[in-house]
C-alpha cells in the first residue's frame, strides 16, 4: 500500500516537474555529427599531419557565418555596423579573416586593442569596466579610428582629461546596464542616469558623446533586444549630446542554432528526482534513451527581422535616423573551430581516455552540457554509451557519456565540434601543455599556425642547460 502511494506521489512530482523543462525538447544534435562524418576525410588527413590534439579553424566556415550574418542585418534604409567581439576568439587567422571580410572589431583591453590596431582594424569599439590609463591613452592615440564606450562617471572623467591633456577628440558611447541585466549590472551606468551623464558629457569638450551600448548574453530569441530598445527610445529622446545620437550599440549574445544541448539529469526535474533517489546522483541513469534537450533557437534572420523592427518602431521613429551597432562573437566563430582528439586508452567496454585534456575547453563545461564527440575512425550516426574522459588528473575531465562511431579502440580519431567561441581564449595551463591550432584553409589545403606549447614556452628561464642549483633563472634573482 505504501509502496503504491509513493510510486503514484513520485509519478505526479515527475509530471509536474516535466513542466518546467519547456520550451526545451527532446532530440540530438544531429546535423553536427553528419556534418562531421561528411568531412571525415580531411579531419582525419588533419590528425595524421600535425598529430592530436589539435584545434583546427576552418576558414570557409567562418567566411559563410560572417555572410550568413552579414545577409542576415542587411537592411535596405538602416545603416548598420557589424563589430566582431574579438573576446569569443582573438587568435590572429580568425581575427584576420574578419579582418578581411571587411568587418569592424569590438575590443574589451588593451591587448585586443593593440591587436586590432596592428591587424588594422579602422572602426573599433572599446568596451569594459576599469580601463587603466594606458588603455585609454592607447585609444586616444588612434582616436581616429576608436569609440570607447564609457563605463563610469570617473571613466568619462578620466578621459576627458586626458583628452584635453592631449589636446584631441575623442568619440564615445555610453554603456548602460538596464535592471535586466542581472549580474550584467557591474556594466556600465544605470539607465535612470543617463540624462545626468549626458548633460556632463556636454561640458567636456573633448570627448564626443555619440551613442549608447547595451548588451544581452545568450539570446536564443530576439525578444531581448526589442523589450530593450522599447525601453531605450523614450529614454534617448529625453535627452541628447550636444552632437545629438548618431548610433545605438546592441552588443552580442546571437546565439548559434545547432550549438549544445542540455542533459536531461541536470534539469531541475533531473536533479530533484535525483534528490528522491529516482535516479543516481552522477551522470545519466540507466534508463537513458541518449536523447537531450534542445533549446528552440530562433534562426538568425528571424531574429535580425524583428530587431529592425523594433529598431525602427521604438528608435528611429523616436530620433529619426541613427546607426545600428552590433558586436556578434559566438555566432560568428562558434561553428568555425574543432577539437581533435586520440583515444589514448580504453579502460573497459564503457570508458575511454584521450590524449587532450578538458583544460583546452578552460573549464569542465562538457560535465554539465553536451556536445556530440564523433569518432571518425569508426564513423556512424547511432550513439553508444561511453564516459570519455580526458588525460588530466581530475574526474571532472569529462568529454561526454556517449559517442557517435560503431566502435571505440585506441588510436581511434575523435572530433568535438564547434569550440570556436570562448574555449582558445578560456583554455587553462593546467599540467599539460596548451595545444596546437591548425587552418583548414578556404583552397582545402591545411597548414599549421600554431605549434604546441612547449616546456621551454611556458618556463623560458628554466629552460636553458641543465644545472645543478635548480633552473637558470633562480640564480639571475638569487
Ligand atoms: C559588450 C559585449 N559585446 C559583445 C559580446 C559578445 O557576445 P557573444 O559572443 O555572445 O556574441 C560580449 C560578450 O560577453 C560583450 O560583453
């Protein structure tokens, strides 16, 4: 009897809890792995040339997201402005390739300044909290081609200063951080204070204050941007720079169809049944029919549509006409970069170890999200069950519970795919060295850009001849 009661009481808590799963669904991320498999010559061509693991850019990938994109937020009568956030993957082929495609760039320090100015970028926004004095002064020496975008009172402030100091102009947006923004309210300045640091801007003569920049992480649908721009509208017609508003900077978060997907013991109905005891703890339960769950991703020009829509309704209509900025990252180099890795042992029928470690992901991402891991050397589309692990001193070096293949055996090639965006620039020294990035160039030939780190690169003054006292460089500080 009591056992019937709590079967029927977990029973009506699972229906319950399924409601909160919406409006994910049920699937797999398919046309990844068919894409994979399509290319499994050249991957494998690839692995055996330069060795595992190895990240590997393709170029023409990259070309067809940014005219993807680009198609996407053209628009007939709106000027609009694509930067590339150059924070999802500032390696010098991905940067140059944008480059190239003539697009403009989105830079968040001094460093990726730098590198756009010597990769010769001549439209740059550059954006963040607490820029040091040497980064604005980096940015007033090529004021000709830089906007900053304002985070602070003290920040507009301190350029002011430094501007007149100098004698020079400079243009500027003001970054605002909108109540919705969550932990995104470190950014910028409130929106109730925008009309008190456009009327200080006024009496600055040397920083032009021309626009306003928001932005929204993660957006899977545009609603986001429109609530937002709704929002902004009244607030920039109550009050203008001297120069009046020339753009409207809507920042990042495009996000990718076909990118990752969600493990179906994570959600919150997996970890309270979990909790209950109805499934384990850890990982996938037995019952697991190696399906996840999907966020429904609004496709990029769906987006774009709306957007202008809201641009025009709540903006345009409101100051007449004014640029749109945009600063897509992920979207734009997600799909374009691979992990290749190299089954290095296998540890029974349902475990397998690679030659990289998750330390090139920069975090134990896949333990709680998945990507499909793709062996190449056995290529099929059906999944079977498998932790792959990778080669750290950690359990927490997961690649996934499952892989697409007909078999698992060492050597075995396997491709992650789609690690473009804030994996190469979040990737950890951990134990092992930082590992190699090859092009697969628009021509279809491959070349290497980027060797493996190597002990004399991470610790260049212990690196010399071997001596007695430990490595070369104590003794310079002895
Ligand atoms: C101000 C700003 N712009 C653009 C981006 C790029 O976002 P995404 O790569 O999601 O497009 C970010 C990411 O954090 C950002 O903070």
């Amino acid at each position: 009897m009591a056992s019937t009661y709590s079967a029927s009481l977990s029973a009506a808590i699972d229906e319950f809890l399924q409601q909160d799963e919406a409006p994910l669904y049920p699937g797999e991320l398919t046309s990844m792995v068919a894409r994979a498999i399509d290319q499994q010559h050249i991957f494998l061509q690839a692995a055996q040339r330069f060795g595992t693991p190895q990240y590997m850019l393709e170029e023409e990938r990259l070309t067809a997201q940014i005219q993807r994109f680009r198609a996407a937020f053209a628009h007939p009568r709106q000027h609009t402005w694509v930067h590339y956030a150059f924070k999802a993957n500032p390696t010098l082929p991905v940067v140059r390739r944008i480059r190239a495609a003539g697009l403009a760039a989105d830079v968040s320090s001094g460093m990726e300044l730098e590198l756009a100015i010597r990769c010769g970028f001549d439209r740059i926004v550059f954006s963040g909290p607490a820029k040091t004095d040497d980064e604005l002064e980096l940015a007033l020496r090529h004021a000709g081609r830089v906007t900053v975008h304002l985070d602070s009172f003290l920040e507009l402030e301190r350029l002011a200063a430094r501007a007149a100091a100098r004698g020079i102009s400079v243009n500027a947006g003001i970054r605002l951080s909108l109540q919705s923004h969550g932990a995104w309210t470190k950014f910028g300045i409130p929106a109730e204070q925008l009309p008190a640091f456009v009327e200080r801007s006024r009496k600055l003569q040397h920083v032009r204050v021309q626009g306003v920049q928001f932005h929204l992480s993660w957006n899977r649908q545009a609603e986001g941007y429109c609530q937002t721009l709704e929002r902004l509208g009244p607030l920039l017609r109550a009050q203008a720079p001297a120069g009046g508003w020339h753009f409207v900077d809507i920042g990042g978060g495009y996000y990718p169809e076909d990118d990752e997907a969600v493990y179906p013991w994570l959600t919150p109905r997996g970890r309270i049944r979990a909790m209950l005891g109805l499934q384990p703890a850890e990982g996938p339960p037995d019952d697991w029919d190696l399906r996840y769950l999907l966020h429904p991703v609004q496709p990029v020009e769906t987006m774009a549509a709306r957007i202008h829509q809201a641009f025009d309704r709540h903006i345009v209509a409101c100051l007449g006409p004014v640029d749109l900025w945009l600063e897509p990252g992920r979207y734009l180099v997600n799909q374009a970069v691979h992990l290749l890795l190299q089954v290095a042992d296998i540890k029974g029928p349902e475990v397998a170890i690679t030659d990289g470690g998750t330390h090139l992901l920069g975090w134990e991402r896949l333990e709680t999200e998945h990507v499909p891991l793709i062996n190449l050397s056995q290529p099929g589309s059906a999944q079977r069950r498998c932790r792959v692990f990778g080669s750290l001193c950690t359990p927490h070096d997961v690649w996934g519970y499952t892989y697409y293949g007909r078999g698992i055996d060492v050597g075995d090639v396997l491709l992650l795919p789609a690690q473009g965006a804030y994996v190469q620039t979040l990737a950890q020294r951990f134990i092992k060295p930082l590992c190699q990035t090859t092009v697969l160039q628009t021509s279809g030939t491959l070349r290497r850009e980027e060797s493996t780190e190597t002990f004399a690169r991470r610790y260049p003054r212990c690196s010399g001849r071997r001596s007695t006292d430990g490595c070369s460089g104590n003794r310079d500080t002895a």
